[in-house]
C-alpha cells in the first residue's frame, strides 16, 4: 500500500508539471515523412490521456471504471492511465475495477502478467474464467466448441464485453475501452465484443506508440509493475482466443500500419507512394512481400472495416486525427480500389 502512496504522490506531481500534445500536433508538417511514425513524446501522450480521462469523469460525475487485463499492451496502458486520472482526481484506487478472463487461448505467461502488473500497482484483480460458458453458449447455437473459426473467437470476446459492462453497472461506473488506434483502423475487433466500451482511453494511441508508452512508464516508476510491463512488451502480441495466434503474423507488423495510417491521413498518399515510402524506409526490416501483403491489409481493411467505426464509442484524440464518426472517416460502402 505504501508503493500505491508513493505512486499516487508521484502521478500527481508529475500531471503538474506535465504539457500537452496540443502545440506538437500544430508543428507537424503534412509533407514530413518520418521513418518513425506518429513522432512524440511518450510523456506527452501519457499526460494527454490521463488529462482527457480525468475531464471526462469529472463531468460526468463517475467514480468508478472496469477494465478488462489481458496482459497485453492495450490494457496495461489503458490502467496506467486510470491510474493517473484517479490520482488527478483524487480518487481512490478502490474504484478502478480490474478483471482478467482466461479463455481457450489465454497463455500462463499473459495471465502471470496480468497478476504480476496488478499486484504491483497495489490493485485487486479478480479472475472470472470464461471458458465453461463460452463453451455452452457455444453448444447452444450448435457449433461444436472446437474448430476454431469466427464464432469461436469472436464468442469469447462477446462474452468478457458481457461481464465488463455488467459489472460496471454494479458498481455505477462505465467501462474503459482498450482498444487502440491501429486497431480501430483495421477494424482488428470483435463488432459489439472488445469494439464496445463506454470510453475509449487508447483510440487515439498507435499500438507502436502504446508500447513506448508503457516502457516510458516502466522506466519512469520502476517496481514489480514495471518488471510486468516489460515482459508485456516483449510478449508477441495477440487476441489469444485460440492457442498460437501471432496477430502479426496475420495481419503484418505494426509499425508498416502505423507508417501506412501516418502517411495516408497526413499526407494523403495513394498506394504506390506508401510502397515505395515504405521500401525506402523499411527495406532493411521487412523483404518486399511482407510489405507489400502488409499495404494490402491495410487499403483491404481500412475499407472493408469501416463499419466498425462508424458506430464506435467516446475516445480520446492525442494526434492531430483520430477514427471516430467525427474525426476521419469513410463511408462503409466506398469502393476498395480508391486507395489504390
């Protein structure tokens, strides 16, 4: 507890002294082509979150959130910053409402970092194992409960959405989306699962940029916690709702998305111009196909995904665009080959 107390004295001091992302996101350049993209301040864009969480549970009189821990990047950043704002606000940490539900793909690795990052933090975690009911939802719409197709998965995103909103109506409070920018743009979650949230903490934050952010902080507070984040950070990332799955090995790597997002809101690149940028830039990192497959993804998904956007959840701007209803976007039904 006395770890919890100095963090709290820490957060508050440091919120104090922190800036804001809105002069950086002035000063871009929309003809810059950074070799990384999204360039800022891990600081900056931590203080920008937890400013914006504090705002808006200040005005809506809230003072309790449910997260759901994974033990990945998104919900390790999303509890940071709830942990942030409650300390802004002088809240206490008795209200942030921590649940991490194992299922068919849940590794002891994630699940021991979840436990781990929690415990660090001074915070209670409880464990609701979904793997029983997904299994009877599943026998009751007849599907067999093993072959690991989109029903699968998606039921067992379905579900832990189910227990998060649930639970926070419990306690009065609302629940904090993780999902992150890369993320939404893809349209990489389950529509009315992980898609679903009353706030969206990370929907302006890249996922390249979601993990900095969480090794600045790791760096910057030290302790148990900050061993978790580590591992979290070096854990490949996935959805782990069937045993194995790499989500990059999917869809391609993150930062290829991240300078294809960058480049194609900021700077209005077509298709063969994000090519060859990301040859002239990633050559070394990536052979041509896994660019080339990655871009792909990216223009088929931007697209074909766009759905999901168009009715997603409150979230919170850090750059200058995000993929809300009001920030960027395109019809649901726009033909693919314009961002050829």
């Amino acid at each position: 507890m006395n770890k919890q107390v100095k963090a709290t004295a820490e957060l508050k001091r440091y919120l104090k002294e922190g800036g804001s992302l809105g002069s950086l996101a002035k000063s871009y350049s929309r003809k810059s082509v950074p070799p990384t993209p999204f360039p800022c301040n891990p600081r900056d864009v931590y203080v920008s979150q937890v400013n914006a969480l504090a705002t808006r549970l200040k005005r809506i009189g809230i003072k309790d959130v449910t997260i759901g821990i994974s033990g990945g990047l998104d919900s390790t950043l999303c509890l940071l910053v709830a942990c942030g704002a409650f300390a802004k606000l002088n809240l206490p940490f008795s209200g942030i409402h921590l649940y991490t539900m194992p299922g068919f793909g849940t590794t002891k690795r994630t699940k021991g970092n979840a436990d781990l990052l929690c415990e660090g933090l001074g915070l209670h975690l409880k464990t609701v194992d979904i793997t029983k009911t997904c299994r009877q939802h599943l026998k009751d719409i007849g599907h067999d409960g093993r072959t690991p197709d989109v029903a699968f998965e998606n039921a067992q995103a379905r579900m832990r959405t189910m227990i998060l909103m649930d639970s926070a109506n419990m306690t009065g409070g609302i629940v904090l989306g993780t999902g992150d920018m890369s993320e939404i743009a893809l349209g990489w979650c389950t529509y009315n699962g992980d898609h679903m949230s009353m706030f969206g903490v990370n929907s302006g934050v890249p996922k390249t940029i979601v993990r900095k952010v969480c090794l600045w902080w790791a760096d910057e507070y030290g302790g148990q916690s900050a061993d978790a984040i580590r591992d979290i950070a070096a854990t490949p990332i996935s959805p782990e709702l069937v045993k194995g799955q790499k989500t990059e090995d999917k869809i391609g790597p993150y930062e290829l998305h991240d300078f294809f997002i960058w480049n194609f809101v900021m700077n209005g690149m077509n298709g063969k111009e994000l090519s060859s940028a990301a040859k002239k830039f990633f050559g070394k990192a990536f052979d041509v196909a896994t660019i080339s497959r990655t871009l792909g993804i990216f223009q088929s998904r931007l697209v074909g995904q766009a759905f999901k956007r168009n009715c997603s959840p409150d979230g919170i701007k850090v750059f200058p665009f995000d993929f809300s209803p009001l920030g960027w976007s395109i019809p649901s039904d726009m033909p693919r080959g314009i961002l050829a």
